[in-house]
C-alpha cells in the first residue's frame, strides 16, 4: 500500500475494511450502524469544529474491538483489531495513538459510571455512537442485541440495575426493557455537544412513547 495515500483515500480504504468485517453481524453492530455513526460524527464534527479525518477514522473503527463483539479483548490497554488495521496502513505514529485515543473513549460503561472526553473529536464520536443507541434506530438494536444474546424482552418481575463498575455492567444480562433504565434513557443527559442534545431530546421523547405503549399493551402500570 503506498505510504502517500491521502486523507480520502485512507477513510475509502477503512470503509471498506471496517465494511468486510461486519457485514454478518445481527446484534445491531452492523455496516450501517458504524455508517450512521459516521455520517453523525461528521455533521456533528462539522458544527462543532472537530478534526474531520481524526474523526471520521475514529468512528469508523469504533467498534471493531468492541467488547460486545471481542469479549477477550483488552479494551483498557489495547485495540489489537483497530491499531493493526492503522499500522497496516501506515498511518503515522502520532495519527494512529489520537485516533485510538479517541476510541478508548467512546463507549458507555455502566448506569453510574462516568465516561468523560478528553478533546472535542472524542466528544463528537461518543455523542454519534449514543445517538444510535436511542430513538427508534435504538429501540430495533436493543432488542436485535437481546435476541442475539437470548434475552427476553421484558420481565415485569424484573429490576433495573444501576451499575457502579464498568465490570458490573459487562455482566448484566437482564431483560431488554431493563436496558432502557440501565442505559437508553440515560443518554440524553449524557451527551457532550449542543447539536447532540438537540437530536438527543427527540428521540428520547420517542422512547418514552414506545415504552408508554409497550406497558399500555402489558395492563401494566409504569
Ligand atoms: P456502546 O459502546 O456505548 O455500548 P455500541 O455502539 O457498542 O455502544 O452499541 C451499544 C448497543 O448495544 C446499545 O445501544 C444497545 O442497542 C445494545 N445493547 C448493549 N447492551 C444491551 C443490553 N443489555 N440489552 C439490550 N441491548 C443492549
Ligand atoms: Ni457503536
């Protein structure tokens, strides 16, 4: 691979690479959930005046050492899958730790656990990858991510747990509705950008609907 490939090239061959690797996943981790995050980073990056490259790569590769998805991946020290692909093509050393950096920051680890950005291109690839995570969009990944870990929709027995260690949210295995308290509807106060918080509002409005219906439909009060 040339070591001259310019800014496009490199975010034309990652899209690629990141394309090939999860074309086959159904727990909501999919191609076209990476390529709404990365379309929403953009225009966040955009409005808010972000490093576009740092973040277009970063949410690109965002998921690929998942610990959803690469349960025996070291996340705390290590992206084995992301900073191969970023050395394989040859992307600067100072490039490659930023774009890391960013990832190490992106994803949400528990209900009372705090996940603070360290720079604005972090900011931005944490509140896309969170946007995804509510409205409708996340209302279809939450469930299509209990079904592939076989968990049940809803226990009316059940009780959300409110996570103080990241440890203690990796092995929660309620029912999806739990996740809403756990983690969905959350996120609106999480968020980093103003643009975010915006978009955030509606499709949080969006998910009390659905779970007003959802428990309408049970004979159940809230
Ligand atoms: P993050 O890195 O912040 O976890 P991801 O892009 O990896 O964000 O997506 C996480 C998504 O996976 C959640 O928004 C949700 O849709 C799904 N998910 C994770 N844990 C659960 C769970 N316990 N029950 C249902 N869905 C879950
Ligand atoms: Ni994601």
């Amino acid at each position: 691979m040339p070591i001259t490939m310019n800014h496009q090239e490199i975010v034309d061959k990652t899209v690629a690479h990141v394309k090939s690797l999860c074309e086959t996943d159904s727990t909501g981790h999919d191609w076209w959930h990476i390529y709404r995050v990365w379309q929403t980073a953009k225009s966040l990056a955009k409005a808010e005046g972000a490093n576009l490259f740092l973040v277009e790569m970063a949410a690109l590769l965002h998921d690929t050492d998942d610990w959803k998805l690469a349960p025996n991946t070291n996340i705390e020290t290590m992206l084995p899958n992301a900073s191969g692909w970023l050395e394989s093509i040859k992307l600067s050393e100072t490039l490659q730790h930023e774009v890391l950096h960013i990832i190490n920051q992106v994803s949400f680890k528990g209900a009372g656990v705090d996940t603070p950005t360290s720079s604005i291109e972090a900011a931005v690839v944490q509140d896309a990858d969170r946007l995804d995570a509510i409205g409708a969009i996340g209302v279809a990944r939450a469930f299509a991510y209990g079904g592939a870990k076989s968990r049940i929709l809803f226990n009316p027995e059940g009780k959300p747990t409110m996570h103080q260690s990241f440890e203690e949210y990796k092995q929660s295995n309620g029912d999806t509705i739990s996740h809403f308290y756990e983690k969905l509807l959350l996120l609106k106060d999480r968020m980093n950008t103003q643009t975010a918080k915006e978009l955030a509002q509606q499709r949080h409005d969006f998910m009390e609907q659905f779970l007003d219906q959802f428990y309408g439909e049970w004979g159940i009060e809230r």
